[in-house]
C-alpha cells in the first residue's frame, strides 16, 4: 500500500480539524498487520517465557525500538546500557498425582484432579505437601478492606486450616454497595484472595468456582492452572500457604451440607459486614502430592525517549509480548497458542506509537515503552519492573497499557479493558471527544479486567493506569456486529491456538485507535498535569 494512500485512509478516520501533535504520525494498518502476522507465526512457537523463541522476540522487538527512535532503558551490563531487563523466575510443576479428599461421616470421599478441583503447584521452596485431616473454615468472600469497614477473617487462628471462599466481592450480586456492587475490585481477584490466606496465616485455600462471578468457566481455571506454573524467584516465605486452588461450586455446596450448613444461607451471610467465618464441624481434607521447581530467566523489553524539558518525569507505554507457547490439548496433539489478538495486537501498537514518538516533536517528559514478559503467568513481568523499575515510581505520571485490540474495522467508540478509576479515564474520555468518538465503559464491570491486567501491579504502587481498549460500536454494523465479534473470540479464540493472525483482520480501526491515544499521550507528557485516583479507589491512599 502505498503511503499517501495509507495516510489517505487514516485521515478519513479523523476529524478533518483535529490538530495533533505530529501531523506526520499516521499509524500504519500495513505494519500492525505485518507485526501482528510476523509475532503470531509459527517461527516464534507461541511466544512463551524461557523458550528457544524468546530471542526471536526479544530481538524483534529491540530492532523495532531502535528503529523507531528509541534508547535503550533495560538493565546496566558494566558502562553499557541494554535493551532487556532480566526477569529471574522460578517454574513450578506438579510431578506424580494429585490426591485430595474429603473425610465426613465416616466416609472418604476422593475428588479427581481437574473435575471437582484444580490443585496449583506448592510454592517455592515446598517439594512435598502432606496434609491429613485439616479443619475447614467458610470464611466468605476472604477479604480484609478496613478502609471499607470490612473484615471477613475477624481474627480467627488459620493455623493447619483450610479456608474455603467465594469469588468475587461481597456485594457482586447487588446493585451497590463497599465494593461498587457489579463492578469487581481487586478484593474480588483469586490471586487477592490466596494472597490474604496465605497472610492470615492459612494452611491452604480453595475458591468457590461459579462461572457468572469469576466471569469464564471451569475449563479455563483446569487449562490455567494444571500446567507448569511461573512466579518470580524470590525469597522463599517462612510459612506460605501450602494448597492452592479452586472448587466446583456444587462439590463445595454438598461439602457444606455434609457439615449441617446450606451454602446458598451462608453466602447470603457473607454479604454483610457482620459475617462471622464459620467452622465446618466434622468435615476435613486430605491433600498430598509432590511440586518439582527449576529456575530460569526471561526478559522485559524497555525502550525510552527522553523529555525535552523535565526528562526525570516519565509516561509508561505497556504491552505483553508473551502469550502460551505450545502445549497438549485433549485431543492428544501439540498445538501451538499464537496469541495474535493476545497480544501481538499489543505490541504491534507499542511499536507504531513509538514510531509516532520517535517522528514527532520532543515531548517534555520522557516517555518509556515497556514489551513485559510472563503476564500470562500472574502478571509476572510488569511486577518484576515495578520492584526494579527504570524510572522511579514516584516520578511516573501514568500507564497506559494495550491488550487485546480490535481487529474488526474502526468504531465510534473506545472503552478501556476494566473499570480505571483514575483521571487517566477522564482524559480518555476527553481525547476520545476531540476525535469524534465517544467513551464506554468496560461491557463486563463484574469481570475484574482491571485487575487481569498490566495496570494491576503500577495501581499497587500508587501509578494511575489503565488499559486502552478498541471500541465495539462498529462504524460498519454498530454494536450488534462488534459484540458479536467479541464475542465469538472469546467462545473460539481466546487462550486457544484458533488465535492466529488472518488477512481477514482489520487493522484500520487500530490505526484510529492509536492516532487517538498518542494525541492523548503527547498532551499528557507535554503537561505539569499528574493524574490521580478517583478518591474512593483502592489504590488512592497508595499515591498519596
């Protein structure tokens, strides 16, 4: 394609007065599509951490940022400043069989690895988990917000017990409430909620699985969760929680009934601040098998383009250059999981944004462009550059990460990917006027997509973020066609190895979709503004 005519092409899609920043930046639908094409092809074998393939990315993507402009921001090697920051993992899997039962009334009930339950490697440093008879504790939704007067554990002794939670948050299945009602907080998050037993001084912890509150099925907890497992290495906690996982919600109703309780009474109870954990008298868990962990080392790609005027404030760019590597379905064979969508659509966008950037005037504060690693595996990558960032966390303004972009032709709409309660929402908002177009807010508040996402790990340490999402009010179809097309790949191609690049995809909605944020971005990092949170955020005491 020609350029005057992909430029051509893009303006159609612009206000014919909008004045940008560069008027030479036209993201390219030719180059989203050949990146998105190139990282989703075979050659790279899906893309995951620690492969033989992660040179070919890691490469890839260096080449783009230094094409685009773009110095190096990665780890020291002596005087020489590189491209990458190694990430020091630890992979964790389950050797042997998982045996777990359940002792009531006399009996010993076994439940199958994979069916009633889904079990997750022990953590680091546990080879072995041996657990005979544990007491069972329903401890609600397993949330501890005081600053939402809210406190499910009520200072209970965890010790040797099994806490057995809900998902979600507690007011999920009303209108309003502590935790905004629908919309999922991260005290609705699994990872929350291991991480909270494991401080409450819990021997182990399994969430109730229900498909509506954890927003997928039990097919993607099995598929996620009983493969090799990556956590950051690190040092090894003196007492971390020894089981892990998750429970079908009817095995986990007639486990309560089996101690004299009715599971639909007790979550009603856990919807009150007043819930007081409730022991399960006579019912108790076995659990035993063996975890196997080898370290290894992946990489972030960071790239950055020094301010103008006050280089020692920075705007982060984010996108994960991982997805699933190859692995063995149930048919037997090995397939190999793309991620064109996720998230080649992402770092395709990171790298013509840093073209824009590289092309255009100077901005005054320096912008860094972040390819992470291991996202798939727990968000792993961001959260390594969070605790040894490039740039000081006190002097970043923002993020603003891609994930997953829309391949189906441009849209009247942009939304973001969860709910980001941050001013960097309203300044989408803002920019998205300018441009024509409106703002959404996510389609799926209950989902959680925030906390699913790059923008978790900044939002802990206080950074607003959010993560752009392409609209689905399709200029051709509206928002039958666009919802229809989500929804299909999220039924066929999500997380599946049907996640490849196609020439059928659109790349020209992407193209506007980039347009919009780097307007967005430029102004931004050409500002004294610093966004904040919204003050009834989580993470809103954090920043200040």
């Amino acid at each position: 394609m020609k350029t005057s005519l992909r430029h051509a092409m893009l303006s159609s899609l612009l206000l014919p007065s909008l004045a940008v920043a560069n008027a030479e930046c036209a993201p390219d639908p030719v180059s989203l599509s050949e990146t998105v094409q190139t990282l989703a092809s075979d050659d790279f074998a899906g893309r995951a951490p620690s492969s033989p393939q992660e040179p070919l990315v890691l490469d890839y993507i260096t080449s783009a940022f230094r094409e685009a402009g773009l110095s190096p921001a990665g780890d020291m090697k002596g005087t020489e400043r590189l491209w990458t920051q190694e990430v020091s993992l630890v992979r964790s899997r389950t050797t042997g069989p998982v045996s777990v039962a359940l002792n009531a009334d006399g009996t010993r009930e076994v439940w199958t690895q994979g069916e009633e339950v889904v079990i997750r490697p022990a953590p680091a440093g546990t080879s072995t988990v041996a657990i005979d008879n544990a007491p069972i504790v329903f401890m609600g939704y397993g949330v501890s917000a005081p600053e939402r007067g809210w406190n499910d554990f009520k200072g209970v002794d965890l010790s040797g017990k099994i806490v057995l939670v809900l998902v979600n948050d507690p007011d999920f299945e009303a209108e309003s409430g502590p935790f905004g009602g629908k919309a999922m907080t991260y005290y609705g998050r699994w990872i929350y909620k291991f991480e909270e037993a494991a401080r409450q001084g819990a021997l182990g912890v399994l969430i109730v699985h229900e498909e509506k509150a954890a927003s997928y099925g039990w097919p993607i907890v099995r598929n996620s969760n009983m493969t090799e497992q990556f956590s950051i290495a690190q040092k090894t906690a003196d007492n971390p929680t020894q089981l892990t996982g998750w429970i079908q919600h009817d095995v986990a109703a007639k486990l309560i009934a089996k101690a004299g309780y009715d599971l639909g009474t007790l979550k009603a109870q856990a919807s009150s601040p007043g819930f007081v954990p409730v022991d399960l008298p006579d019912v108790k868990l076995d659990a035993s098998f063996a975890t196997s962990h080898r370290e290894s080392k992946s990489h972030n790609v960071v790239g950055i383009l020094p301010g103008s005027k006050t280089p020692a404030e920075y705007l982060i760019h984010s996108a994960h250059w991982d997805h699933m590597g190859q692995r063995q379905t149930s048919d037997g064979n090995v397939h190999i999981y793309n991620g064109a969508l996720d998230n080649a659509t992402g770092v395709a966008a990171l790298i013509e944004l840093a073209k824009c950037y590289g092309t255009g005037p100077r901005p005054d504060r320096s912008v860094v462009f972040l390819a992470t690693t291991a996202e798939e595996q727990g968000l792993l990558g961001s959260s390594f550059y969070v605790a040894n960032p490039s740039a000081p966390l006190s002097s970043t303004v923002g993020l603003i990460n891609f994930d997953i972009l829309g391949v189906y032709g441009p849209a009247n709409n942009v939304s973001t990917f969860g709910h980001a309660a941050n001013t960097l929402t309203d300044e989408l908002k803002e920019t998205a006027q300018r441009h024509g177009r409106y703002f959404s807010a996510d389609p799926k508040p209950e989902a959680g997509h925030f906390y699913r996402s790059e923008t978790l790990p900044f939002a802990r340490t206080g950074v607003p973020s959010l993560t752009f999402s392409s609209g689905d009010d399709l200029l051709e179809g509206g928002r039958k066609a666009g919802q229809a097309q989500a929804a299909a790949y999220i039924a066929a191609r999500y997380h599946q190895p049907a996640d490849d690049w196609s020439p059928d995809m659109r790349f020209d909605g992407v193209a506007s979709d980039l347009m919009l944020v780097y307007d967005m971005s430029y102004r931004l990092a050409t500002s004294d503004r610093w966004p904040s949170w919204y003050k009834d955020s989580e993470f809103a005491n954090v920043r200040r």
